[in-house]
C-alpha cells in the first residue's frame, strides 16, 4: 500500500497520514480536499506529498476517508466506484451505522472497511495532526466480515503499526455505545460553556476564577460544529436517549438540593465515584 | 510566621505546607487532623513536621484551615478563640459567605484571612498534596479590609513567594461567580459519569471505548463527596440557579435535535466555541 490518498486532512487524516508514512518511506501520500488552502496547509505541514483530485484514486492502494459523516454518507459510494479492484478504503467517523448502510450493497463493499479510532481532541484541520496519535487508543471496526480477508489483513497491519488496539463492534451497537461515551459528552461540555458564557459577560471574571477543573469539563466545547453537527444529526435517536438520561439525572440531583437531602447529594456522588476504577481500568 | 498549624492536610493544605516549608527552611508545620491515620500519613509523606492538637494553636503563627466547608463553619470561632494575637488565620474554602459570616462578629475577625485558592484536582488527602500546585494559580481573598493590616502584609509575602495570583472579592459575587465556574462543573461531570455507568452495565466496554474526551469530562466525577456535599449546601442557592440554567440550555438542544433543526444546533456549538478565547485568555 504505497499509493495513499487522504480525503479529508485534519485532525485525523492528518495524523494517520503522518504515522503511515513514518512508518514507511516508500508511501506517497496524495490529499484531497474541497478546500486548496486546506491541500496547501497541509502540503506546508508535510502531511501529504503531493495535491489529488477525487478521479485520481483509480490509482489508489488505500484511501482514507476522513471528512464530516454526512459528507462520508454522500460520497463513499462514488469513492467505492472510483477506486481499482484492489483498493482498501477506510473511514474514521464517529457515527457507523448511516455510513455502513450507504455502501452496504455497493459491488465493491468487500473494498471498505468501517472504523472509528478513539483518538479525537478538541482540536482539527491540518495544524490539528500530531505524529503518534493512535499509540495506544481504540480503533472500533465495525462489519469486518464484510470486508475481503486480504485487505482485512493489510489495515490491521497497518493499525497495529501505528500503535492501535482493535476493538470489533457491529454499527447499531457503536452508535448506541459512543452516543454515552463521546456524543453526550461534547452536548454536555458545550452547555457548560454556554451557560456560563451567557451568565458571565464580564469574561475577564470567568478566566480568573475558572480552574483546571473548569477548563477539563468545557474542552470538548472547542470542538468543530461542522464536524459534531452531523454526527448529532445521524445518531440522533440515540444522543436524544442519552440527553433524556442526562437531563433527568440533572433534574434529580436539583431536586435532591432542593428538598434539602444531602444525604442523597452525597450518595449519588460517592456511587458515581468509581467511575475512577473505570478510568484506570478494571480492578 | 516560623509555627505552622495545618488543619486538615490533604491536597489543599498538604500542598500548601509543604511549599510554604520549601521557601523558609526554618518553618515548623504541625499538623492537626480529626483522624490519627491522617496525620501519620502527612508525617510519612513529610508534609507535616508534628502532629499537634487544637490546643497547640496558642503557640501559631499561621493555622491553615483547609478541611470540609461545614467543618470551617463550625471550627473557625473556636480557632480565632485559641490563636494568640499576633496569629494569622487563612482558610481555602470553596465557599466564602458562610465561612465569612461564620466570624463576622469575632473579636479576632481581623486575625483572619478569607481566601480561595483555585488549584483544587479531583483528588484528595495527604497523598495528592503535591510541590508548586500554586504556581500562577488564582487565590481569590475575600473581605480583605476586615484583615489586620500587618497580617495581610504576612499573608500576601506568602502567596507571592509560593507563585499565586490574586484577586480580591467580596464573599457573595466569590460564591456566585464559582458556581457558574467551578461547582456546576462538577455537577455535569459527577451526572453524566452517573448517566454512563447506569447504562453501561458492561463496563469493560465504557473502558474501551471511552477516550480523552470522555475523560476529560467525568474527570471531576473522581472527586471527594465529604468535602463536595457541604460546598453543594452551603452555595445552595447559586448551584440551583446555574444547574437550572444548564438543564434549560440543554432542554434547548435536545428540543433542537428533536425537531430536525440542525442548524439551530449547529448555532448553538457556533456561538459557544469562543471559549477558546476565553480559557486562552482574553484576545
């Protein structure tokens, strides 16, 4: 797989473009993006060799996918149509059900293989990749069955390479599980940093009060509405489940303040407490 | 100030006795704790010098009050009883109008310095006490004209000496402006860890998939409810009105994401991501 094609160079194209090609010197990567200032920063960051187009990757060994999900839905079929026989495509994306479904009768869907590595910051675009990322993180497969058992090989070569732990999953359960572990999580940040904002106009105060703690709970409010928008958007029924949870846990802890229970308060602190244990691992 | 009472020698004061004894080689740190194993601990942590009892505080030149909010409520008359007259006495709670108005009428009010040093982590006890947790943190001293003048002096040296910054306010904006910023923080994180773990039975599987965001946000769900719940108490008006507000905002956004108005969404991470700006500091 020496002939790489980037669609999309943020955060996460980015960053597996630069682990691959650390990891092998004869790769040439070649981005594709709808934005040329996008292919030059990226060119300048030395994530990519070279500037593609979308009919260039007939010439694909492996082509990354690594755009918005809605933009993922809509363009992997003709991803899929374009690539030669022997090609791997892959993409990141938070969601994997909608973008299963997409290809899941393309003649070339055994050419595809679904997977969302777990290694998103708050940050993207080109400046956003960094070198090593996915030491160490999760990369959830989805459907691997579905795809043909050669390129099955070649892609955990690769992901064991550039340091990943493989996790299979099927699509209904990663969008169900990630909706509790990661989509909840960025709604809750950004309406922690949206009541506070609203609350605290003088923001000079804000900063000078607000601690590490403060700083850790609202960073995923950093992240990009043009990536997060449609992800909310294809696992909406589950991200409204987890909100529902959410909001009546909220509802609960206020109205355990209000009838003065702090016996109650307390509990519910100290039986969420080990999440610590979750954190480090299992004991 | 050479004899140093800590009372209550976990992050807080464990941190801050040791960096104290770190810049005056001469200072003596006694600890007092209600628990014996407590002060063996800070002992063999070299946090303390000797354990000591309420009483010894007749001999002080400084008493670090930095155990739970109703604990300081309650203790700080009878500490401002004990100190002689020269003694300087500071707390760190995370509240300040109780503690305040706690000794408002004390003869020895002007012994005593209210202050809220913003270093605190998730974690607690002799153990997380660590070097230079205050370097370029924000100590927020409330009520300092109530202060002796010569003690204010005292303390202020300190402060500098150990890397903090300052910032003066009064006890009811300090409790107002904290929940918005600390607080409420630690609410949505202790509730969305309680949300994930009711529906993540399999918790193998949380771990798994749970990344740095995740992370980040539940970070705080880790901390201590013995010294969470009296803080929750004492600034119950203001945690309810920011916890109202956060529920409502989040109301907002699930209604959004129900009736398909994904760009309303879209708006709503828009106008939030400027935190940036703010937890950077102001542009």
């Amino acid at each position: 797989m020496k002939q790489i094609y980037a669609i999309g160079i943020g955060l996460i194209g980015g960053s597996l473009a630069k682990d691959i090609k650390r990891h092998d010197s004869e790769v040439v990567v070649h981005g594709i993006s709808r934005k040329d200032a996008t292919l030059n920063e990226a060119l300048s960051l030395n994530l990519i060799d070279k500037k593609a187009t979308l009919d260039d990757i007939s010439k694909a060994d492996l082509v990354i996918v690594s755009i918005p999900v809605d933009a993922t839905v809509k363009l992997l079929p003709t991803i899929l149509d374009k690539i030669p026989e022997t090609a791997l495509v892959i993409d990141a994306g938070s969601t994997k059900e909608a973008i299963c479904k997409a290809v899941e009768n393309h003649p070339k869907r055994r050419n595809f293989l679904a997977m969302h590595p777990i290694a998103g910051t708050e940050f993207s675009g080109p400046s956003a990749a960094i070198d090593n990322l996915f030491v160490g993180k999760t990369n959830i497969i989805c459907e691997v069955e579905k795809t043909a058992f050669k390129l099955q090989e070649k892609a955990l070569k690769l992901f064991e390479a550039i340091g990943m732990r493989i996790r299979y999953m099927n699509p209904v359960a990663h969008d169900k599980h990630i909706a509790y572990v990661s989509h909840l999580s960025h709604i809750s940040s950004f309406m922690l940093g949206k009541t506070v904002i609203e609350k605290e106009k003088n923001e000079r105060d804000i900063f000078d009060m607000a601690g590490s703690g403060f700083a850790s709970t609202v960073r995923l409010a950093k992240s990009s509405p043009e990536m997060w928008t449609p992800i909310f958007k294809q696992n909406k029924a589950n991200v409204i489940e987890t909100l529902e949870e959410y909001i009546n846990n909220l509802i609960h802890f206020k109205t355990f303040m209000e009838q003065d229970d702090f016996e109650a308060v307390f509990n519910e602190m100290r039986e969420t407490n080990h999440i610590k244990d979750i954190l480090n691992g299992i004991n």
